[in-house]
C-alpha cells in the first residue's frame, strides 16, 4: 500500500479463437525455465474488477500480491485490507485469456489469514498492536503453504505509541499459522528513527533456486542506509534479504538503488514516494523489480520494471549503513519495462507472478495494482508475453 497519509489503510485457462492446442505446463519453474535470459515484456492487455467488488461477504480490492499455482491453475491474490474493511484475506482466482488479452477474472475462494491462536486478526479499533499489513504473498507448489509478509507499524503520536515488527509467515492453503522467518535487528520496529520505515518494509517477495531460497525486498531505505528517493537525481539505497526456505535462516543480504521520482508532487512539498513493489525470480542469481513510483496530485503511477543481477553483488548483511561507505557492490539492475510507454493509465502496481505458458512456450507475467479501495483508482490486471 502507498504510504500515503490520504489513502486509508483449467491450468490458467487459455481459450484462444485461433488455437486448437494448447499446453498447460504443471509444476515448479525449473532451472531451464528460470535460467532464459528475458529480452522483452510484449504488452498482450488489461482487465478491470468493478470498484468495491463483493465477493462471499468481502469487498474486493487492496490487491497486493499474486502467485500462480500451475498444478491447480490457480491463482493466489493477498488483500492489503488491515481488517478494517474485512478481516486480513487473501483470494484465489482463476484467469482466462485468449490472443487478444485477459477475458475473466473468476474468483473462486476467500481465506483469512489466522492468528497462532485459530482467529481472524484484528483491525486497529480492535488491537493496533495485532494489526497486520498485508503486501506479498507466495505459493510453495512442493510443500502446499503459502508465505505472507506484513509490514506491521510504526505510529508515534504524543500519547500514543504502536510498534509493532513486520513479519514473514508460513501459512497453510487454509490460513493457519505454521511458523515465521526471524529478522535481523536491523528490520525491526524503533521508536526513534532507526531500521524500518513506516509502510516501506516487506512489501516484495520471492522464491528462487527451485524453492530452496527465498528473497523479500524491502520497499524503501533503512534509516542507517540514507534518504527516501525524492525527484531529480535524488536515488535511493534499499536492501534484499536472502533467506534459506528450508530452515529459515538469513543468507545474504544485498544493496539495490532505487531510482528517483518519477514526477514532481503537486503541491511540491507534497507525498512523493518511489520504492520496489514486488520482486520475482528471474533465473539463477536474477530477479525482476517492480519500481513504483507516485506522486500526489495524480491517480496513477509510474511503473518500472528492471532485471536485475545478483551475481557480483557485495553481501552486506554486516555493513551497518549504506550511507557511510562506498565499499560494496550493489545488484546490477537493466530496464526491462518502462510502463510510461504503454500510453495507457497505470495504476499501483503492487504484484506480480509467471502466469502459463502461451502456445508459443513463451511464458506470461500478469501484474495487477492495488486500487487502495478508493473509487479513483483501479483494480487492474496487467497481461504480459515474456520474450526471451
């Protein structure tokens, strides 16, 4: 979700005209999957969930993360609903395509997130302190459980004091709690300005190495490692953490730079932000980021997504702030996808997940934003042909 303080908090089926074959490929993304080099996003089209949706007693919106589960053909699609509206949720859905774009978005199932003790979580009025942020979530195909990340909250006010830590957790398809990933120290919740900030933790999410590793970016700087990116040639230095899936502990940890705003504010001295949104494997070593960046006085934003290469990355975890050294090499990031040039509005593109294959074997990529349930804004899907 923008940290705005205006903002309130059957394989995919493809059922094209002109194809009679079609190959719904089932499984993980294997090595020779992953390992292709991706030259080019080929725009294929868009599709829009009317505003405030209801499904099975739930308002639809706050999309902020998507997964694909190729051996059921469904896909898995995280609320960021603080429980205010509903309580914490994710869906499952169905996508149909043909050449020309998405034809439906079917949804299929509601489940709530649940607390270690079988409850739903609480909205702010109930426990601020129990509130969770919903951003990223993903599908473990071998171990059928899902990962979920909160950015859980900083808010100080002179008589009123909420921390609480964000937090990575393992979940059943059901919802119930099956364990979380420890954090370093420097991801946790301070009352002074250190380690995270406010709605600028976890908000992107990755298997890699056939689900053996697990990456989660963090959306803006650490205190310690500098200032949030502002316009003109203001960057910013954000981390990627890199957790083994398999017991949990912290690997690595890498340096990536952020671009600037993309526009100017308008007032000028108004909410500006640009961070990553999400993250996805793209290959041994590489990773696709989603870079959004917004500006108030607009309803859109500007989306860019680049490839990024690990390899050669300097592993920071034991360099306190990036701010006061040079001596390290972050991840090395290509423009893969300028959305500005797509002539079209683009909304707060906040997920995004390989979706099946095409009959071309070309993989697809579907994006979809998060239209922070106000009626300006849109829930979109975004349909991409991966060119390799």
């Amino acid at each position: 979700m923008l940290n705005n303080p205006t903002f309130s908090k059957l394989c995919l089926l493809v059922i094209p005209a002109i194809y009679l074959v079609v190959s719904c490929r089932t499984g993980k993304i294997t090595a020779s999957d992953s390992d292709q080099s991706i030259k080019e996003l080929r725009f294929m089209g868009e599709y829009i969930i009317p505003h405030n949706m209801q499904f099975k007693n739930t308002t639809i919106g706050g999309l902020s993360g998507i997964d694909y589960d190729r051996e059921t053909g469904l896909f898995f699609l995280i609320s960021d609903d603080w429980s205010q509206i509903n309580p914490a949720r994710f869906y499952t859905a169905r996508i149909f395509f043909t050449e020309k774009g998405i034809d439906t978005v079917q949804f299929v199932d509601v489940i709530s997130f649940l607390q270690p003790d079988g409850s739903v979580y609480p909205g702010a009025k109930q426990n601020p302190h129990r509130t969770p942020d919903p951003e990223a979530l993903r599908y473990h195909p071998l171990k059928k459980h899902l990962i979920w990340t909160s950015e859980g909250e900083r808010f100080i006010m002179k008589d009123s004091l909420v921390l609480q830590d964000p937090a990575i957790r393992i979940i059943t398809k059901e919802g119930k709690q099956i364990d979380s990933f420890p954090l370093p120290s420097e991801t946790h919740m301070y009352s002074e300005e250190k380690g995270l900030r406010r709605n600028g933790a976890f908000e992107g999410l990755s298997f890699a190495d056939d689900y053996n590793n697990l990456y989660v970016s963090i959306e803006e700087p650490l205190y310690e490692d500098g200032p949030r990116a502002a316009t003109g040639d203001s960057t910013a230095w954000t981390r990627v953490l890199k957790y083994n899936a398999n017991n949990k502990t912290l690997t690595g940890e890498y340096a990536y730079k952020v671009d600037p705003v993309v526009r100017k504010p308008v007032p000028e001295n108004g909410f500006k932000i640009n961070g990553i949104s999400d993250i996805l494997e793209a290959g041994k070593n590489h990773i696709l980021f989603v870079e959004r960046s917004y500006s108030l006085g607009r309803t859109d934003c500007s989306i860019r997504v680049y490839f990024g290469n690990i390899n050669g990355a300097t592993n920071i975890t034991d360099i306190h702030s990036l701010k006061e050294t040079n001596s390290f090499t972050p991840i090395k990031k290509t423009l893969l996808l300028n959305m500005d040039n797509l002539g079209m509005y683009i909304g707060n593109i906040e997920g995004v997940t390989y979706g099946p294959a095409l009959p071309n074997g070309h993989r697809t990529l579907i994006f979809i934003s998060d239209n922070n349930f106000r009626n300006v804004e849109k829930t979109q899907f975004l349909l991409f042909e991966v060119i390799p």
